[in-house]
C-alpha cells in the first residue's frame, strides 16, 4: 500500500479510458442529435414525407 507522500508523487492517471469513453459518447449523442435535427429541417423545408 502507499504511504500519502507516495501519492502525492504519482504522476498521471488524468484521463482513463472510462473517462475518455464518456467523453466520445457524448460527442457523438452531440453529433447524432445534429443530425436528426438537421434532417428534420430538410423535410420541413422541402416539404416532402416519407
């Protein structure tokens, strides 16, 4: 086990995968809302349905 002046040295550790995971995630929920909005104006505009 490590003692507190131990980690207080550890360098690192800032971003893990799970974090980074969450991040992509969001990023792409971001850009597929983007998406579907934007079709959803096209449709509107061109007033045309499937």
């Amino acid at each position: 086990m490590l003692g507190k002046q131990e980690l207080q040295n550890v360098i690192g550790g800032a971003f893990s995968a799970t974090m980074l995971n969450a991040i992509i995630k969001g990023f792409e929920g971001i850009f597929s809302l983007g998406r579907s909005l934007g079709s959803a104006l096209a449709r509107i505009l061109s007033r045309s349905h499937c």
